[in-house]
C-alpha cells in the first residue's frame, strides 16, 4: 500500500508534490550546482577533478528532466493512449550532457553559470564517459529514434539491458587491436534513476509440468526454475524543448539471494556467492562472444532476461490502470523488435498469457500477433540468429515447447496455401532439423509479427526477393520499408555550433525539429559570402578534427587537404581494405614520382573489429602498418597522410562528422542494410563516395548524380559477377592493382613481421571472394581521382558541400519515426503540462 493518502484531500503530505517550478535561467542553475557540488558531493576549491563539476551539474539538470518527466507520465495516463515499446538489446546514448542541454533549451544558461564560478564547460564535458550500451550502428539508431519520439511527442518507451561493461576500449599497440574492459558504470552514472519497487523475477531452468485447472482444462506450469531478479534503472530521454521527457528503462540482473548462507557457514565462500555471480553475468557485459557454448547460453540468457522483464513490466503498467481486462490490450500496445534478438519475446508474451493471466491459446495469440513488429537489419544469412533446440531446453524450456506449438500451427497454415510442398515447409520452419537442430530467430519473429520491415528501400527489396522470399509470398501485407534515420538533434545542431549558428541566421530555426527546411538553404550556394562563410566553418570543424588525430595518434593533418574518412565497424563486407588499398595506389603513384595525385589527402579510418574476427584485427593491422610507411616518408606526405583513430565511439563521431570533406560508404553492393554513418556525413556538407548499397542510393537520389561519387556493382551484378569471378585475371590486367598487389605481397609493409598479410592477400585472389574486392578496385580509384579534381575547384566543392548538406532533411530520424507512426504504431501524440503551469 502506498504511504501517500490520496491527494484529492487535503493532506500534509500533499506538500510534497506541491514544488515550485525549478528556474530555468543562469542564477538558478548556478544555485542549484553550488548546492550539489558542496553538500551532496563534498567538494571544495581544493577539488581539481572536472569528474565531480560534471556530476554537480548532470544532477541539476536532471531535477529540471525529473519534473517534466512525471508529468509526461501522468499525461500519458490520463490520456488512456497507446504505446509502443522499443525492444533492443543496444541503445548506443554516448554522452548525455549536452544533448540534455539543447533538449532542455538551456545550453547558453548553463554555459553561463559555470564562467560566473570560473568554470569551463568543455572541460567539464569531456568528463562524461560514452554509455558504452552498444557497438554500433544498431545501438545508435536506436538511441536516434529514442531522441525522436520524444520529440514527437510519442508514448514510447525504450526497454534494454544495463550492462557493467561496455563492447570494450580499444588500443592500439603495435598497429594490433587490443581490448580493455569499458567499465563506463565505474564512477556511477548520474541520469539514471534506480527503480527497485518495479524489480521483475526471471525464470530459467526447471521442467514444465502439466496439471488440471478448476474448469477442467490442461494447463502446463513451469517449475523448479532457477530464478533471476531484473532491477529497472530509468534514463530520461527529452525531447527537443517541448517539455516531454520520454524514459528508457534499462535492466540490471541481481541474484534473489546474496549468497547462500549454509554454504558460508561450512566455509564454503566461493560457493556462496555462486548463484550470485551468475546471476549478474547475465548483464555484466554487452555482447559476450558466443563462440562458445558458455558464450551462447549467456548470449541466449540476456535475449530472454529482457523480453521476459520487459512484458513483465508492460502487463503490470496494464493491470495497474486496466486490471486483468486484457480485452483491449492490442490496441493499446505495440512491441517493436529491435533485430532478432528480442525475438524470444512472441513466445514469452504467450507464456505469460497463457501460464500467468490463463488465456487459452486462441486468444492470447490473438493479443501477441497484433502487438509485436519486427525490424531486420542485416542481409547477411549467417547474421539471422539461431539457436540451439538443446540450450533452449536446458535454459528456457516452457518457452521451447510454446515455440514448437507455434511452428505446428504455423506449418499447418503453409501446407494448406502449398500442398505437399515439403522443401518450402522444410525452408520456412521455425526448427531448422539436423544433427543439433536449431531454433531460427528470425523466422520467429516474422511469424510472431504483424509487421516486418527493412531500413532502406534496396534492403527491404531484397529481403522480399532473397532471404524472406517464401514468407513475401505467403504475407506480402506484412512486408514494409523504413528508411533509416539520425537526429539532427544531436549529429547537427549539438556537434556541429559553427553550422548550427550559420543555418539559425539564414533560415531560422525551426529546421532542428524539421529538416526538410533545409532545403531551403539550396539557393545559398550562388552566395559568395555564404560559401566563403560555410567553408570557414568547415576549416574550423578540420582543426578540430585534427587536434583530436594530433593528440591521439600523434599525427599531424594539414587543414588544406582533403579530409577522407571511414568510420565503422571492422569487417570485410564495408571493405576498409578496398579504402586501404587505395592508399597503397596513391603511396605507389608519389613514389613513382607522379607529383600529382589531385587534392592532398589525408585518410582516416576508425573502427573495432569483434575480438574473434581475426581478418577484421588483421585489416586493422594492415592500416596501421601502411600508414607508418606513409607518415614516415617525407615525399609521400606532403601529398599524403594516414591514421587509423582508436577506440572509435559517439563521442568521436561528434568530431568526425563536422570535419569530414569525403565521406567512404565502399560496401559491397547488396550487404548493407542501410547505414546511418552516411547520414551524418552528409548533415555536416561531406560529399559521399559509395556504392549502390543499403541507403546511399537514396543519398544520390536526392543530392544528385553530380553531387555523389559513385563506383562498383551494382547488387545485381554482384551476384552475376560471382558465377565466373576471376580476380587473378582482373589483376593481370589493371596496371595500378597489379602494383599494390605486389608491394602487398613482397612484404613492404611487414618486412619485420614476414607473411602476416598472406591471408588478405590469399583472400583478394580468391576466386570465391564474397566481398569482390579486386572487381570494384578500378572503379573506386577513378572515383577517388574525380572526387581529388572535384576539391581543387574549391567553389564546386563547396557547393556540392553545401547542397548535400540542403538535402539530408530526409535522413531524419523524425521522418523515420513518423512514418513507424503513420503505418505500424498508430499512437497520439500527447503533450504535457509546462512544469510553470500546474
């Protein structure tokens, strides 16, 4: 029962829900801040760390999100609307500070308030540790949209997992990646709120048994499970000054008993904090390798401590405002599947229906089919999740026995639209058969939703025409694309002040919540001033860019050149090597006494390999090693230069994207799903070069041929491509790949570590390389040529800096959002009451 009585009476304790509105000016903050940093913190003038300025500050905005965030619950309550809840076992935030700054509309004020006490805000910023919750573009598209439906005023709720660890820190020692643990919770995080009375209990484990219920009906319960708790901690997450404070609730595994106290007394003690121990590895780190078995029953353990938690969570929101009237549930709620790793969720809604609310089959699968949408983010067949029929059995064993009824009743379904088509039930079966049968994730969720989408116009067509053919044929209702997109909140306005300010004073500033508006900046590029102003802006952004390469990898890059940049995640498909070889191309032509390679350039490339990927730690190897040939050489860098920038992250990409003139998008065609590093390149005026893969054909469609380089196969002739690949023949007869093939393999960039490249060089001549990296190499160096003549015509660059910048407003994540609304969610906008007018 509540200590509170009802407040419809007038009661002392009314008192406490009866605050002034906290003062949003400089004086306020500046009051607030001294009180935290003296009396709650415990410092003085004798503290020299920023950590403890920077936490002062985060809790004192944190009290202005806190009373905005109440009153958007209540204002969701109060409208009985909708919801949606964002499943994810990523959400990549990055730093919070600054992004809460702009959202709450204070960033001036609060700048303000630390230079009256002598304080610096950029050192303080720099104090904040990245959320290390993700690895990389799935996590930070889903922190865009989180940023985006707050802004747009959407009852949606994030729900994921709190890890110890983040991926890892990466270093670079001797040009190899190492890994070090990314303890981002070392020092606490100080925008979460733990919520210890909404604590969930997660089953694992046991056996089901069958029994009778009181109406005669065979019903199965799950017993003798070793159980697990899931403690919420909730981050607000504001929209962009509208006073909605939307939260993503993160769960953190804990034991049910600290340890065992028999096994201690006996003098047991490691055996005492055993079940402990275990408990919370479920979230000490995102992502663990599953190699293994340990690593794919941990990997399973964590899908499921979220789904189960999170429907937990979201039934108990229900029967507190509904009771047990789930009649309406499925037009009040929506589930949004994140990739497949939520994709447990659709039996486990079923088994909380069934086995904890007693609905009989038909109509719990009624409420689970209407509720759940799924999004796919991969085209790589090897990427769909599967999993192991004997792990699901050992660890989740009612869940596997709703799966298996879920398959029968489905297989039903196919054999009466196919008869007797047993290759087609065989290919679409949620168990894939064999040795050590497999549960097919992805093909769960498809038949769990109501809605299943791609993220870019060309991956959702080849989802329907490749991996998802047979369920287009049999649901093409289903089937829908939603181009991918990043807020302009933070990968515009927030990184990038010099534009920010630029764009305010020539079109307002309505574009941060509306970007299409900046179409309307298109005609500044006949303005000489407007150019001259924009490329000032872009010059400043570089010299930010190359402090930051300057102090990291201890080289220095000239603002005048070319600023060429790929950042991503390491692996062969986005072909950093293809990026490598180039470089190889321009270090032979300067050698070779060819004084002109077009713009200078310096190169930069940035990413983490996953720590059992050794061809991706191998290409970063081979970046690093060409790069120390290249910057050690002083003909070869007065035209070129090369870094490779470690521990690549959010807050690194904040740099990046202001300061990038060439924007790398190399992957093969037909492998990108869609990629959100294009987007933010573009935002910020560089100019892509790519492929026609994942979303940067609809980049080129709306910047223009002209304002794009393109290169390669297309996805179609990739695959014709593949039934007679020669690699060998193309290098035989490409002069300039014959070249670098040679330098590759006479060992002139290892000729102290003999043969470490044999295996990419074995791989580029590889007749049945997947990636057809020597196929697409003579097409990219004539791109990159046309791309360094382009930037020594500084007015066209400038303007096809400028203009690829005008047409981004599509690449929002608000346009992305609206339209999950408009087609999948269908939820109310709800606005709240101004905390100044209750």
């Amino acid at each position: 029962m509540s200590p509170f009585k009802d407040l419809t009476d007038s009661t002392p304790n009314e008192r406490l829900f009866k605050l002034d509105p906290l003062g949003m000016d400089a004086d306020s903050i500046g009051r607030d801040f001294q009180h935290y940093y003296a009396h709650t913190l415990g410092r003085d003038r004798d503290c020299r760390s920023a950590y403890y300025p920077y936490k002062a500050l985060a809790v004192s905005l944190r009290d202005r999100l806190m009373e905005r965030w109440k009153l958007t619950r209540h204002a969701h309550d109060q409208a009985n609307c909708k919801r949606t809840y964002y499943l994810s076992l990523e959400f990549l935030m990055g730093r919070s500070l600054s992004n809460a700054l702009l959202n709450l509309g204070i960033t001036d004020e609060a700048r303000q308030a630390l230079y009256d006490m002598g304080l610096m805000y950029e050192e303080i910023e720099s104090a904040e540790m990245d959320a290390g919750l993700g690895n990389g573009g799935l996590g930070r598209l889903a922190a865009c949209f989180l940023d985006s439906c707050a802004t747009l005023q959407l009852p949606v709720k994030g729900y994921g997992l709190r890890y110890d660890f983040g991926m890892f820190r990466q270093l670079i020692e001797n040009g190899r990646q190492l890994e070090e643990p990314d303890h981002w919770l070392r020092d606490g995080n100080p925008w979460e709120l733990e919520r210890p009375e909404y604590t969930q209990r997660i089953p694992f484990g046991g056996h089901t048994e069958t029994h009778q219920d009181d109406q005669g009906r065979m019903v199965q319960r799950w017993v003798n499970t070793h159980d697990v708790l899931a403690v919420p901690y909730d981050i607000p997450i504001p929209g962009y000054q509208n006073d909605t404070i939307n939260t993503l609730r993160l769960w953190s595994a804990t034991a049910t008993d600290v340890f065992d106290l028999g096994e201690f007394n006996a003098g047991s003690y490691p055996e005492s904090v055993a079940a402990k121990n275990d408990a919370e590895h479920i979230t000490m780190v995102l992502y663990p390798n599953d190699a293994s078995e340990n690593g794919k029953e941990l990997r399973l353990r964590q899908q499921y401590f979220l789904a189960c938690a999170s429907i937990k969570d979201v039934i108990r929101e229900w029967q507190r405002l509904h009771g047990e009237d789930f009649s309406a549930f499925a037009d009040k709620n929506c589930f949004q599947l994140n990739d497949t790793h939520p994709a447990v969720s659709v039996p486990e809604l079923m088994r909380q229906l069934m086995d904890l609310h007693h609905m009989q089959w038909d109509e719990a699968w009624a409420i689970a089919s209407r509720t759940m949408a799924y999004t796919n983010h991969t085209l790589l067949p090897e990427a769909l999740e599967r999993w192991p029929v004997r792990l699901f059995q050992q660890l989740l064993p009612r869940v596997l026995e709703i799966i298996y009824e879920i398959n029968a009743r489905f297989l039903s379904e196919v054999a009466s639209r196919w008869p007797g088509d047993m290759d087609r039930q065989r290919r679409m079966s949620l168990i894939e058969e064999g040795d050590d049968p497999q549960v097919r994730m992805a093909f769960l969720a498809i038949v769990g939703s109501f809605s299943v989408n791609g993220v870019a116009a060309l991956h959702s067509e080849l989802l329907k025409q490749g991996l998802f053919r047979d369920w287009f044929e049999l649901w093409p209702e289903k089937f829908n694309n939603k181009t991918n997109g990043v807020t302009p909140r933070r990968w515009l306005a927030m990184c990038n002040p010099g534009l920010r300010e630029l764009l305010d004073e020539t079109i307002g500033n309505h574009w941060v919540n509306d970007l299409s508006q900046l179409e309307k900046i298109a005609p500044e590029t006949e303005d000489a001033d407007f150019r001259a102003r924009w490329d000032q802006i872009k010059t400043d952004n570089k010299r930010r860019l190359a402090e930051m390469v300057g102090s990291t990898c201890r080289i220095e890059f000239p603002v005048e050149f070319m600023f060429d940049v790929q950042v991503k995640r390491i692996h062969e498909y986005k072909r950093q090597l293809l990026n490598i070889l180039h470089v190889i191309h321009l270090y032979n032509r300067i050698k070779h006494g060819d004084g002109h390679i077009g713009a200078p350039r310096c190169v930069l490339i940035g990413g983490k390999a996953a720590p059992g990927y050794e061809i991706a730690k191998l290409i970063i190897k081979l970046a690093n090693n060409v790069a120390k040939v290249v910057n050690a050489d002083r003909q070869v860098t007065e035209q070129l230069r090369m870094a490779f920038i470690p521990d690549y992250r959010v807050s690194v990409m904040e740099i990046l994207a202001p300061g990038t003139d060439l924007s790398e998008q190399i992957s093969t065609a037909g492998k990108e799903a869609s990629g959100t590093g294009n987007m933010k390149f573009m935002m910020n005026g560089a100019v892509t070069i790519g492929t026609l893969d994942g979303a940067n054909i609809e980049i080129r469609e709306r910047v223009g041929d002209e304002n794009f380089f393109l290169f390669g196969l297309t996805a179609e002739e990739v695959e014709h491509t593949r039934a007679h690949y020669d690699p060998n023949g193309i290098i035989a007869h490409d002069d300039a790949l014959r070249e670098v093939m040679a330098l590759l393999e006479c060992g002139h960039f290892n000729q102290f570590e003999p043969g470490i490249f044999d295996s990419i060089i074995h791989g580029i001549r590889n007749p049945h390389d997947p990636w057809l990296t020597a196929a697409d190499f003579d097409s990219y160096r004539q791109a990159q040529q046309q791309a360094a003549e382009a930037y020594m015509d500084r007015p066209r660059w400038l303007r096809m800096s400028i203009l690829n910048s005008a047409h981004s407003g599509h690449f929002s994540s608000d346009r992305t959002i609206a339209q999950y609304n408009d087609e999948i969610w269908k939820l109310t906008p709800i606005a709240p009451t101004h905390p100044g007018k209750r």
